[in-house]
C-alpha cells in the first residue's frame, strides 16, 4: 500500500507516533487509508450540508475496510462573489483545490480518495486532483438545491438576478424583487437549474468518477447519504481492483462527457473545466471538437435557465444515466469503458429508461438535431468563443449588431440599467480575461439585466470573460484571445484582449456579426483596418499587481485552452 511509505519500517516510528497521537490503533495501522476531501463550508448554501455527506462517505469506507480520514478543501459561492471584486477569486479557486489536493495527498501518502464538492470551482478543482493524483478515486458531491416557489411556478437563482433588472426597467416592485428573494432559494444545495455546479457533476456521472445520481439526487434527500456510504464502499471495491482515476478519465471518457453536455444543454463554463480536466489526464482536448459533437447529438434537455424544468426533475425523469441510455440508441457514446462502479458504461446504464418525456426528449423528437453548446470562431474569436446555444431565443440566432464597447463589467452594467442599450446593439466587455481580469469574472449582472430590461431577444452580449451557467440569451464568452493579451452571449472570447486579441480592437459602432448555426464570430471591419487598429494598440497596466490574483496572471493561459496554468519556460 502507498500508505506504508508513511506508516512502515523503523524508520516511520516517528510518523507512527503522531498517527498514534491521532488516535489511530494498531489495527488502523495496517488497513488502506482513503483520504476524504470535504468541501463544507459555512458561505456556500451548496456546502453547508456536505458534512453528513462526509459522515456517510467515513462508514461507508470503514464498513468495506478501510481507514477513511478527512482533510478540507476550499469553495466559493459564485452568487455570493457575484457583483464586486470577489468574482475575479472564483475560477481561480479551482487551482488553489487542485494544487492543495495534491499536496494533502501525497504528502500523507493516501492510498485512495473520496472527492465530496458541490459548487462550480470545486468540482473541476477536485476532478484535476484525481486526474493528476491517479489514485483509485469516487466523487460523490453535495447534490442540487430544490428549486424555489414564487407566484405558483417554480424559480431559481437566475430569475432573482433577473428581478433586479425587471426592477431597473420598472417592471417590477420593490416587493416583488423581495418576494423573489425570499422564495428562490430555499434549501441546501448547489442552485437548482443546469447552472455550472449542476453541469459539472452531472458530467461527472458521464465521465464514469460518479456514481449514478450523484449529479440529480436533490441535496435534502436521505437517498444522497445512501449515495455517500455507496462511494465510501466503491472506492475500497475500486482500491482491490487497482482501478484508478486515470483508467477512467481518458479521451473516450472525456467525449462521452462532451456528448452529454450537449444532450443535456449544460453551463458554457463546461467548456473551460473539461479541457483542464483533460490536461490533467494527459489529453489534450482542441474544443473544435465540440462542434463536430454537437453536430450529431441531439439537445434532449432544456432544463432552467433554458426551459421551465429544474434538476429535481431530471432526477424523476431517471436522471443522468436515462439520457445516455437515449444516447446510445443512436451509438453516441463510447460504452465499453470501466467506470468507479466496477463496471462499464454499458453495464451502467442498462435498464435505465426515460421516466419523463417532457423532461428527457426521446433521441427521436429532440428540441434540436444538434447540441446544446456551439464554438464559434472568425476574425473576433480566432481561437474560440463559447455560446450556450439552447439557451438563445431562435430569432438571435443570427444576427448583426452595432457595438457597445465596454472595458470593465461595471461600465456595462449601468449602460444597460441606465437605458443606453437598445434594441439590436451588440455589448462588448473586454480586459475580463484570465489574465486581464485577472480571474475571469462571470457576466451574470449584466446577462440578467438585458434578460430583467426586456431585451434577451434583441441584445446580444460578447467578452473575453466566461458567463455563469445561470446567463440565458445570446452571450457569447470566454473569448480567446482577450482583450488583454489580445482574444448572443458569446463567451471566453479568445484571445482576450489583455493579450491583444482582436475583441480588444472593436469600436464603438461597428457592425458586428453572429451566425451560431455557421459557428462564425465576426466584426465588419476589413484586415487592413484591423492590422491598424493592432498596430496603434498598447497593453494595459495590470490591474492587480501583487498577492495570488497577480501571480495567477502571470502563469493563466487562454480560455481555450481551459485557463490552465502554464510554467514560462
């Protein structure tokens, strides 16, 4: 066992006097030690429970023989960082997770681990762990948030973000605005629509590091500490049996998880996390690849913010494992694949049928032939830029716009609540980057106030920052390059302007055209112009200059490539 090296030997009579002074026995002494990653916390509404999951996960390893031992890691609450400057310490939590999983890990010398995360960093920070740790590894996670009740329908956190802007465009009350607040969220639980946490460990279910239902079972069901003790068990199952995370997170894995983010129409920010997942793993992933995807799965799920149903209802439906089990009647899945079950896909999913049409299409009458996720590239986004297809009313899809040029997320924001954004403009956010931000912050503020102005079916939005899994309409992020260095809503922009990416040289006024059927991005304006527009342009003095944000700056790559980290060589 690798906890030998840490327990065995005279040598380590030293180590076995502190794990004596843990009180650890001799017997202990001799049994695999599984270390448990708890993400509780007392900010995140997604974390606050994980500590029973955690006390399920302990008896269930014990019962099957092991010695399971818990160690923290961190989480941030995206609505709660949403707004200032906390947003810009989000993504870049999911490094923080990773690297100090790394650490706990090998220096205790842990013969395997249960992951237990939520919400949206921690799940990808922790599955980069597993891939990089390659130990027998079972992700069992906090689970989805009920969704809330206001005026007979049910809602969730992205219809308070967009009461706020209903409330700017005087379409709503102040008490109506408070009715929403005190009714949208009221559990436990990562939020309760196919947002990005939601997204993530649903994807973890597809990858085959989840155990079925781990992304569906609702956080206030007893049937999620059955869950916990079952992941305890499997991973002991997983021990004996050698299998390791990286035998299960591999290229085929990887597309089978891209194959079901699109089925089920999940969080752009998908589309960062796996690339950086695949990293881990050895795979690199060009996410060009998530067109040709797209191009032959059907979009089965419309699951808020997209449509009127929430993941307590992909649950009922027959969850995660129902939708890949409508995919493969079509042979879209690699299913010969071992999973942390034990088992293969195939075996995973057999008899897993579709409860609920109106939740899970039949793969025969989908809402759309193609995916959820669509990446779009043309002289705006050489390198990428991320649209939540499913989410896009069906008269922006395409479209050409006058630009509304914004350098910061804050001058955007009162542009739009103030009145100035009209009808068929196209807003432009840039220096929102990796490394311009630097972090990355989620546009969420302002996609919620063009959705609260009345404006989600004529606005479109572009940056070179990422979009929260909650922004509906056309928005396209992540840009690549940005601003900074140089990269409807449209997304993760890339290059981002930070690095001079063509997003950084728009003007206001220009003609800006999106086609996200053609998967093309681009401005009006001619090489030559642009070629002159570059030459006059001058990187901007970083925003932050000293602690982690400042450190995290100089090491981010694009958005395309995940935001990984990278050592300049």
């Amino acid at each position: 066992m690798i906890s030998d090296n840490a327990r065995s030997g005279m040598q380590q009579a030293p180590a076995r006097s502190l794990f004596n002074a843990l009180g650890f026995t001799a017997e202990e002494l001799k049994k695999p030690m599984v270390g448990i990653v708890s993400s509780y916390n007392e900010i995140v509404p997604g974390h606050m429970n994980i500590d029973k999951i955690v006390n399920a996960v302990k008896l269930g390893v014990a019962e099957a023989g092991g010695v399971p031992v818990v160690f923290p890691a961190i989480a941030v609450c995206d609505g709660i960082a949403m707004g200032h400057v906390g947003m810009k310490y989000s993504l870049v939590t999911r490094d923080l997770i990773a690297d100090s999983t790394e650490c706990m890990a090998i220096a205790h010398q842990f013969d395997a681990l249960v992951m237990v995360p939520n919400c949206d960093k921690n799940v990808p920070g922790l599955l980069k762990a597993a891939a990089r740790l390659n130990l027998p590894t079972v992700f069992v996670s906090g689970g989805p948030m009920l969704a809330g009740h206001v005026q007979g329908k049910k809602r969730s956190l992205s219809s308070m973000f967009e009461a706020v802007g209903s409330y700017a465009a005087g379409t709503m009350t102040e008490d109506d605005v408070l009715e929403y607040e005190n009714k949208v969220c009221p559990t436990c639980g990562s939020c309760s629509g196919m947002y990005t946490a939601n997204s993530m460990n649903c994807l973890t279910e597809a990858l085959g590091m989840g155990l079925r239902g781990n992304g569906t079972i609702p956080a206030v069901y007893s049937e999620r500490i059955k869950l916990a003790k079952h992941a305890g068990m499997a991973v002991m199952d997983m021990f004996r049996k050698n299998i390791c995370a990286r035998d299960i997170i591999t290229k085929e894995s990887i597309l089978n998880a891209l194959t079901v983010d699109m089925a089920l129409g999940c969080s752009t920010n998908s589309m960062l996390h796996l690339p950086a997942i695949a990293h881990e793993a050895g795979v690199e992933l060009n996410m060009e690849i998530a067109n040709e995807i797209s191009s032959h799965t059907p979009n089965l799920c419309h699951l808020a913010p997209a449509g009127p149903t929430y993941i307590e209802d992909l649950n009922e439906a027959g969850g995660v494992y129902a939708v890949m089990n409508e995919l493969n009647k079509k042979n879209l899945l690699h299913t010969d694949l071992i999973t942390a079950t034990g088992k293969t896909v195939a075996e995973n999913i057999e008899g897993c049928v579709n409860k609920n049409p109106e939740v899970i299409r039949p793969i025969d009458d989908p809402y759309s032939q193609t995916g959820g996720i669509a990446v779009l590239k043309g002289n705006l986004a050489p390198d990428s830029g991320v649209v939540k297809r499913s989410a896009v009313a069906p008269e922006m899809l395409k479209m050409e716009g006058s630009a509304r040029v914004f350098d910061c997320e804050e001058d955007a924001i009162k542009a739009i609540k103030g009145g100035d954004i009209k009808p068929g403009d196209v807003v432009v956010i840039r220096y929102e980057g990796p490394k311009g931000g630097p972090g990355m912050r989620e546009m969420l503020n302002p996609t919620s106030a063009i959705m609260g102005m009345g404006l989600g079916s004529s606005v479109a939005l572009i940056t070179d920052g990422r979009f929260s899994g909650a922004s509906r309409g056309a928005c396209i992020g992540h840009g690549s390059p940005e601003a900074a260095g140089g990269g409807l809503c449209s997304g993760r922009v890339s290059p981002e302007a930070a690095v001079g990416g063509p997003i950084a040289l728009v003007e206001e006024g220009d003609i800006i055209a999106i086609d996200i059927d053609a998967n093309t991005l681009n401005v009006k304006v001619s090489d030559e112009e642009l070629a002159k527009r570059k030459e006059n342009w001058k990187p901007r003095t970083p925003k932050v200059t000293t602690g982690y944000l400042a450190r995290y700056a100089s090491l981010v790559t694009s958005g395309n490539r995940g935001a990984v980290l990278e050592i300049k060589q």
